[in-house]
C-alpha cells in the first residue's frame, strides 16, 4: 500500500539525508511504500523545539505539532565502515519524519487511520 504526501499542506519533513535538526517543506506531491517501512511511530511534540531550513535559518518547532515516523526497512540503509575514526561498521536506516502543523487540514488523521487500519490490536 502506498500513502501520498501532498504538497503545501502545511507538513515538513525530516530525514537522514538532511543535516541534524533541518527539515524542509514538502513542496511536492510524493508516495511512500508502506511494504518498505519496518517502524511507524506517532506522537506529538510537547514543548518548543529548535529547527533550521536549508540555509540554517532557524525557526521553532510550535507544541501540538503532530509527527509521523516512518523508519524503513534494513534493505533501505547504508553502512558506515568507520565510526568517529574506529573501525566498525553501523547499519543506519533511512527514515522520514513529517511534521504536521497545529494548523494542519487534516492529513495527518488521515494518514494515521490509514496506516492503523493493517494493524492488528491482540
């Protein structure tokens, strides 16, 4: 199953990709293949968070504001063979987090029960 982001819904999103603490808006529309993700986390932020755009702008993250975690699968990482210059290697997963806005037209409940209506409660 496939869940489609729209774009200028008042959603940013985060990944691995990205710099630490940068996010960026979703500008366009994009599917996510839900047979890819191995974790899916929901919650929502509580206190004022720091954040920067692409040209480390900062701006604040405003409580209320609503996330979803999608981790993917391992067949979606990369591996790192030096950590902080010891040898090793660290299997980092992708991940998107998108973050929906207090303001937010109702996406995010969509998606959520979407996603909640393949799992099973026992």
């Amino acid at each position: 199953m496939f869940i489609k982001i729209k774009k200028n819904c008042g959603i940013f999103m985060e990944h691995n990709g990205l710099e630490k603490q940068h996010w960026v808006p979703v500008t366009s529309n994009f599917l996510i293949n839900l047979d890819h993700v191995a974790e899916v986390s929901f919650y929502t932020i509580k206190e004022k968070r720091t954040r920067y755009d692409l040209e480390n702008h900062q701006f604040d993250v405003q409580p209320h504001t609503r996330v979803l975690h999608l981790h993917m699968a391992y067949t979606y990482s990369t591996m790192k063979e030096n950590i902080k210059g010891n040898k090793g290697s660290l299997v980092e997963r992708s991940y998107y987090k998108l973050y929906f806005l207090p303001e937010e037209m109702g996406q995010y409940d969509e998606l959520r029960s979407k996603i909640e209506e393949h799992v099973l409660n026992l």
